[in-house]
C-alpha cells in the first residue's frame, strides 16, 4: 500500500480583526462605561451616530470606526489617561476560547497579522495575553496624555456628556438610504449631534483629537491589509481575512473581490452581509480548521465543502498535530454553525449571527455596530 500523499501547501496570508474574533471586548465601550457617568448609553448613542455617519450620510473624510475618536474627548474630560487606560485594558482582556490557541497554530502555516479599530493600549495588552507579536498589529493610536484640556473645557464636555444621553436613541431603519428614512426626533439629534462634535467640540483644544486620531477602520483597515502585502510581496486572492462589524466592510470587499476568502466570526449585519463564510461559535477553533483548509485546498475546494459543514468533518483533513487538539473545542462547542452566506440565506444568517453575538459578548457589545 503507497503512504498517503500529503496535501499541497498553498502560500497563504491571515489576517483578522481582534475584538470579536479573539476576544469578547469592546474596549472603547468598557473605558467609557467605567469612566464617564452613564457612558454606557453615551458610547452606544456615538456608536449609531458613527454608523449613520459611515453607512447612511456617507460623510465626506468620515470612516467607520470613528467613533474611537469622538468619544476621547469625553474621555479627556473625565480624567482618563494613558497609564489608566492601560491598567484597565489588561486587566479587562476577555479572550475568546481557544483564541491565544488558533493564532499559535496559524502562524505555524502562514504569516499571520491582526487589523484593529482598538485602542493601541488594549492591543499592547492583548498582545501579552496571546503572546502575539505587537509589530504585526495595525491599531489606532490615541495618546491622550499629549491633548490638553482646559477646566472650562472639562465643564462644557460634561455639561454636552450629560445632553447627549437625554437625546434619543438612533435607530437605523430597515433599507435607509437617506436620513429622510428616519423619525423626525432622530434626524434632529443627528443634526445636534453634527454641531455638537464639527462645531463645539472641533473648536475646542481638546477638538484636536478629532482631527488627529486615525481610527484603524472602514479603508484604513483595507489599507492597513494592502501594507500587509507590500511587505510580504503577497497576494490578495491569497489573503484570509476574519471580521465581525462594519469596521470591516472595506476589507472585506476588497480580499473578496480579488478571490480571497472573507469569513464572518459571530459578525453582526455589516460583517455578514460582505462575508463569504459566516460563523457561529463560542471558539475560536473553527476559525483556526478553516485557516488550515485554506493552505490545503484551493478556494472553489474550500467553499464546496462548507455546503455540507458537519464539526466531523474536520477529521478528514489532513491536520498537523497543533491542530488535533482542537477536535475537543469543537465537539464542545454549545453552538458551532460555518455557512456559505448567500442571497437566499443572508437575512436569516443575519438575524442568527446577531442574536448569538449578544450571547457570546453580552447585549450591550453585541447591538453595536
């Protein structure tokens, strides 16, 4: 009998987002939460105000995941600072299971490079956690102890925080083209939301920040993947590429249009709808046995058995010893689900991602977008 011929390498590149693929925070959701009175609500206002901006008013110069720096003002102002932030941010990691597991093991087949909207001190301390080399993260860059910030200042921040949380909720209407879909209530805090942060706020010292700060998402993220391939010399149609929110979208669209292959990880609508392959699962094991197909098999290969995705069907790849493993994680898994999306399909892959999302994270984290 001939030994079994092993499988043909192809030469890959992964690359993921961070929170929500590896671990469960939303960090500038948890720092506001903690530091600013009722910043819950206040964060998540900014959150839907950062979709409209992004998805519905498309404004000019704006980019999903802004919101990162429209809430450090607020963060400023209520006594935030570096080292803080810091301290908070490590002892705050929340990873996803199996997730310091599925790195080690993908970066033993491909170059492996993680893409994230988060603050570089989360990241710094996520990195530690994982042990993942910091030098192979793209992240945003806040350095809040150069901004200054006037008492005055901190008094009218304040005084805005506390407006904030009495407006409204936004909620973005199904099929919205326009701010016109919207409730009447809705459009005008939109428009006070608009001169609170491009009148007051930018015209404050601290209004710096919001013009200084670059936010790691939308096309920074798709630029931060084309950086990644300038240095390797790779290709796109060779990229995997996991997200999970409309931070992601560009890069999504943009390894998916060139043939290679995007993956959904407990995504909400954003995030699935420019996915290929949605996942459903409390481990991140999965992501570390699709990232193995993908050296193995070519794309077309690779779609055509996740038609039929059974969790034991991995036994029948061929997998390197770091990989058997996780044949426990997933046979454990309290809901693993790994589905092509698809015209037909990706109403009700939304609606499941979304509501498994708020179980893995929490509700609070999983409605934002």
């Amino acid at each position: 009998m001939s030994a079994r011929k092993a499988p043909k390498k192809f030469k890959r590149i992964f690359i993921s987002d961070c929170e929500g693929p590896i671990s469960k925070n939303d960090n500038a959701f948890e720092l506001t939460s903690h530091f600013v009175p009722d910043g819950a609500r206040l964060f998540t206002l900014i959150s839907r105000y950062d979709d409209v901006q992004a998805d519905i008013v498309k404004r000019k110069g704006y980019e999903a995941g802004d919101t990162l720096k429209l809430v450090l003002p607020f963060l400023k102002a209520y006594g935030l600072t570096d080292k803080a932030m810091t301290s908070f941010s490590s002892q705050s990691i929340m990873l996803v299971l199996g997730a310091k597991e599925m790195l080690e093991c993908v970066r033993c087949s491909m170059p492996a490079y993680i893409v994230s909207t988060s603050y570089q001190q989360y990241i710094r301390a996520l990195c530690d956690a994982v042990d993942f080399p910091l030098e192979d993260v793209y992240c945003t860059r806040s350095d809040l102890d150069k901004y200054n910030i006037s008492d005055e200042e901190k008094a009218e921040l304040k005084q805005l925080s506390k407006e904030m949380i009495e407006l409204p909720m936004l909620e973005i209407p199904p099929r919205a083209q326009s701010l016109k879909a919207f409730p009447e209530e809705m459009q005008k805090a939109v428009e006070r939301l608009d001169e609170i942060f491009w009148d007051e706020i930018s015209s404050m010292r601290i209004g710096k920040a919001l013009y200084r700060v670059n936010p790691i998402g939308g096309s920074e993220k798709a630029t931060a993947v084309k950086d990644v391939l300038a240095k390797l010399k790779g290709r796109l149609q060779d990229v995997m590429y996991v997200g999970d929110s409309i931070t992601d979208m560009s890069a999504f669209e943009l390894v998916r249009d060139a043939g290679g292959l995007t993956v959904s990880f407990n995504g909400n609508a954003y995030a699935v709808r420019e996915a290929e392959i949605a996942v459903l699962s409390k481990s991140a094991a999965v992501t570390a046995f699709l990232a193995t197909m993908f050296t193995e098999l070519d794309k077309e290969k690779l779609l055509d058995s996740i038609k039929d995705w059974k969790p034991s069907a991995i036994k029948k790849f061929h997998l390197g010893k770091p990989l058997r493993k996780f044949s426990t994680s997933i046979s454990k898994d309290g809901f693993l689900r790994v589905e092509l999306v698809t015209r037909y399909n990706v109403e009700k892959l939304i609606s499941d991602s979304v509501e498994f999302r708020k179980k893995v994270r929490g509700e609070a984290i999983g409605r934002l977008g």
